[in-house]
C-alpha cells in the first residue's frame, strides 16, 4: 500500500461549470491544474484561505487572477463558482 492519499473526487455546480467555460482558455489551463493540484493535497498553504461569515465552511482557491470559491464534504470537493477577483465580493453576499 502506497502512502500517497487518494484525491478528492472533484464535482462542480452549474455555476462553476458556466464559469469554467467563460474564461479564456490560457487562464482556464491555470485554474484546472490548480484544482487537481488541490484535489491531491499538493497546493501551496498562501494559495487558499478559509472565508469567514459562510456556513457550511467555504474554503477559495487563488489561481492567478480567478478564484475557486468550494467547499469540501468528506472525500469530495464541491466547486461553486469560478470568478475573477473583482467579482468577489457579489459572489460571496450570493453564498451567504
């Protein structure tokens, strides 16, 4: 038996899905590899942070100039939105 983990199982909404496809591809190569790397445990500590004020707990992902904002139930990973920095603060009083 290895000891490397097995990913998280990564499930995206409708949202983060439309969001996905709506950024230009040489962005979009960026925050995919960035998901799987989250998905295995393998990112950076400074590249995701807690957000506070949202219930479930809502965890965002810094991938260049996007953000994955997602939550983690178990051995998945759910994907809410996939934004640009400066739709932030309107996704996040979205969630709440």
């Amino acid at each position: 038996m290895s000891g490397t983990p097995k990913p998280l199982e990564v499930v995206l909404t409708q949202h983060a899905e439309r969001d996905l496809l709506r950024i230009p591809e040489e962005f979009r190569q960026r925050v995919k590899a960035d998901i799987l790397r989250l998905a295995e445990g393998r990112v950076p500590i400074g590249q995701f942070k807690k957000l506070s004020g949202l219930s479930p707990p809502t965890w965002q992902l810094t991938s260049g100039r996007f953000r994955v904002l997602y939550r983690r139930f178990g051995e998945q990973l759910l994907l809410l939105r996939v934004i640009a920095k400066s739709d932030q603060a309107r996704s996040l009083r979205a969630l709440r």
